[in-house]
C-alpha cells in the first residue's frame, strides 16, 4: 500500500510508472468531473438560495443566465426557457429573490452552479424596489407625462372593458351603467392574475386599439379594471407589457385596478385613473336623468331669453303710457273750445235775426218805393246797349261750318266718282250693291252713270222660278235732323 512504501524522490522520473502496490488508476478530467457533478447532485438535489442577481441576460434560446450573490459569495445560476416563461415578474439586477433549484456542476469550465426552478421577490420589500424601478426607467421615457393624457368622450356609445368574466367587477360596472346612462358594452375576459394574465390584458388592449374605425364593436373608450387583492395579486398590471400597451392605446383609457389605495403602474399610463372600477363607470358616463334636467334648463333659460325682451318691452310701453295724458284731458281744451264757439254763434244767429227783424221793421214797401225801383231798372236796362255783332258773329261762324261740311259731303257723295268712268250698281229698291252675290238676287239692276242711268237685267229670277220679284217699294228718304252748333254731322246723316 502508499502508505508501506513510501515515495523516494530519486526514484521520481520523467514518465509516470506504476509502482508496486498502487492500485489507483489515474482519473480522467472528465471522469472527475462526471464524479463530481453526480456527487454534488445527488447530496444537493433541491435547494432554495437567497441572493441578488447579478449579470442578468437572456439568449437568443430562450434561456436566463445570471449569478446569485451576497456580501461574500457568488454563484452561477441558469434558468431554462420553459421556466423562464412561468415568472411573474421580469428579472433585473440588483433585485433581492430567493431561488429554488438543484445544484450541479457545469464541466466545461468546472464551475458549480444552481438550475433554477422557480423564482420568487425575496419579500415585499424586494417587490416594491423592482416596482419603483420599472417606474422610474418608463417615467423616464415619457409614459407616466401628463400631455399624453386625452380627455374622456362626453357620451361613449360602446365602452370596451378588459376585465375577468365571471368576477365581481363587471357586474358592477354593468350596474353601475345602467343606474346613470345605459350603453353597449363589450367585455373582453382576461385572466387578472396569475401565470399569462400580464399578456392577456396587454393583448386585450392592443385588440381593443387595432379594430379599425367604423368596425361595430370598436369602444369609443376602454376600461381596464380588477377588484382589490394583494400587491402580488396586482403585479400583472405592474409588467412593462401591459403599461405599454395601455399608454400606446389609440382609444382612450381608464384604469381600475383594485381599491382606492392600490395603485398600478397601469393607473400611471392610462389617461384616467379610477380608485374603484365603480368610479370608473361614473366617470364613464355622465347620468342621464341630470343631462335631461340640464337640458330642460337650458330650455327654460332660452325660452325665458326670448320672452324677456316682449316682457321689457310691456313693461316699457306700460311705463310710457302712464306718462302719457288721458284722452279726456287732450279733449278737454278742444270740447271747452267747441262749447264757446257753440255758444258765440248761437249768439250771433240771435244777433242776426234781431238786426234782420230791425231791418225788416224799418223797411217800408210804399209804391212810391216800388216805383223808384222800376224806373232804375229801366235806366239800366235803356243803358244797356246790344251791339250787331253779337249776332252777327255766330251767324257767321255757323256758316262757315256749314260750307265746309257741304264741301266733305260733295267730296264723299258716292256719284262723284261717276265722272272718272265709274258706274254704280243699284237695285231695284235703290240700294247699292258691292257684292256680286246680292247683285245675282235680282233679275234686274240700274246702273247709274254720270249723264244717266241704263237699266240691265240678269237674266236669272231671284228665287229660280222663272219669275222676277215682286219689287220693293223705294224706301223714303231719311230725314235729316240739323246739326247741333260746334258738332260736325255724320255721313249717316248725309246720305243715310
């Protein structure tokens, strides 16, 4: 055995020898470190370490590498892409957990290292530090700024809500809705917490988001909502994924994310914050009955407005016609007036018939005064002289018309064409015929020249028979009335 013979220096020699006794075969590296790693494994198959990670990063596979350490140790700890996808919260250096996993050794470098299986905050503590610093860093790329904030719709015709089917919430938000202004709404269910529940409501926003305008069920505004729980209940609303989707949202957004002292970093990025999802129905919608008691304000008030002016034009006119003086007063004067000339020519037609009476007292009708009358009227009438030519000129103007109605009537007297060649055709009753149809009547007719007339006949009785018409009697001249003084006679009347 090594420990009967022991080793001689002088007899150590370059190429390694087997020496008498020995019986250890010389282990490979990798012999040592298979030994070694189903040592470690199997004396540490499960433990829970506490740390603060160090060197976080994730590959391209999926995978979390990062180092556990304290104040005077550091160890290497890997975490497989299927647990990686299971973690409630995004890793981060400098964050205090506790790690569960086996140890194991890694023999491509002959480290030893810990397989994460679960990863949880170690304490509250270390929930709250990662809380404050994922809002420091999004704050700090301008997701928390008050000038991204839209105002809410007035009246929102369909409200979508992000939210679990089957709680409390909708149910209340429902309630709520329908006691101040019922609406339409589309429910959108998510998981609110637990493994998943951060990509679903993130991927409930971003679908809310991406209906294009027009599409029926697109909300005119968004309501993520959770009831009450603990801070780990809430962190899904906590995960960057969910914050930005809720602040990248094209519609506007309202967050209800537990009580009134739970406070998400959602409730940062949306543009309305809402202590109770109840409150975030209020704020929702305004109530319907104080709109309709506004409007019929606003009714009254218009209607009051257009009948102020006729009620201050009433009250104007009213004002001024008390001003104004009454009709008796305006009469009076006039009516006094009246009375007093009334009353003077009463007076004098009495004055009048008294002087008349006097007149006609003094007047005395002796026929010594009728004769003195007649004698001076006979000494104007003996005055008066009548001079020829007052009859003389009407007789001389009556002759004057007279001549130059005879010269028109010699000018128009039907015979007088006879001289030029002309003949006229009468009749045997005297009249003038100008048509040839009246003229085929008679079997007879005269035509007068200028030196005579020449009676001619047709040929053709009247009536066919063979036998002429008995013939008509003349008619007798008309007898002319005389002309009145300045009225120029018709033809009629000339040669009717």
């Amino acid at each position: 055995m090594a420990a009967d013979f022991p080793i001689n220096s002088e007899e150590e020699g370059l190429v390694a020898k087997r020496r008498p006794g020995d019986n250890a075969e010389p282990l490979s590296v990798s012999e040592i470190s298979s030994i070694l790693k189903r040592t470690v494994e199997d004396r540490f198959g499960f433990v829970r370490l506490r740390g603060e990670l160090s060197g976080v990063k994730r590959a391209a596979s999926g995978h979390l590498y990062a180092a556990l350490k304290d104040e005077k140790a550091i160890i290497d700890a890997v975490m497989w892409r299927g647990n990686t996808l299971r973690l409630p919260f995004n890793p981060e250096d400098g964050l205090e957990v506790v790690a569960s996993g086996k140890l194991t050794t890694y023999p491509g470098r002959s480290k030893y290292q810990i397989v994460i299986e679960r990863m949880e905050l170690a304490g509250e503590g270390a929930l709250l530090a990662l809380l404050e610093k994922t809002r420091a860093r999004l704050a700090a790329e301008g997701l928390f700024d008050e000038q991204r904030k839209r105002p809410l719709p007035f009246l929102p015709r369909t409200i979508g809500v992000v939210t679990s089917p089957t709680g409390a919430v909708i149910r209340d938000i429902l309630h709520r809705l329908a006691d101040r202004f019922p609406s339409r709404v589309v429910v959108w269910p998510v998981l609110v917490q637990g493994q998943g529940a951060a990509a679903q409501v993130a991927g409930a926003v971003r679908g809310f988001s991406a209906m294009p305008e027009g599409h029926p069920d697109r909300p005119d505004l968004v309501i993520v909502a959770r009831g009450g729980g603990s801070i780990e209940d809430l962190w899904s609303f906590n995960e960057e994924e969910v914050v930005r989707a809720v602040a990248e949202c094209a519609i506007p957004t309202i967050c209800a994310v537990g009580h009134e002292t739970d406070t998400t970093l959602a409730d940062y990025a949306a543009d309305r914050r809402a202590p109770t999802p109840t409150a975030a129905a209020e704020m929702a919608v305004p109530v319907r009955a104080e709109l309709a008691a506004g409007l019929a304000d606003f009714g009254a008030r218009s209607r009051r407005a257009i009948i102020r002016p006729v009620q201050l034009g009433r009250e104007r006119l009213a004002a001024r016609t008390e001003r104004l003086p009454s009709p008796e007063a305006l009469l009076q004067p006039q009516a006094q007036k009246l009375d007093d000339l009334a009353e003077r020519l009463k007076r004098g037609l009495q004055d009048r018939t008294a002087q008349g009476r006097e007149r006609l007292g003094n007047l005395r009708l002796s026929p010594g005064v009728l004769q003195g009358r007649l004698r001076e009227a006979r000494g104007r009438l003996d005055a008066a002289r009548l001079s020829p030519t007052l009859i003389t000129r009407p007789i001389g103007e009556g002759r004057e018309r007279l001549d130059a109605l005879w010269r028109l009537a010699q000018q128009l007297h039907p015979d007088r064409p006879l001289a030029r060649g002309y003949v006229r055709v009468t009749g045997p009753d005297g009249r003038t015929l100008t048509d040839k149809a009246d003229a085929a009547t008679y079997p007879a007719l005269t035509l007068k020249f200028r030196d005579g007339d020449l009676a001619v006949s047709t040929g053709e009785p009247a009536d066919g028979s063979g036998s002429a018409p008995p013939s008509r009697p003349a008619p007798a001249p008309a007898r002319r009335k005389p002309a009145r003084k300045g009225t120029p006679p018709k033809q009629d009347d000339l040669f009717g």
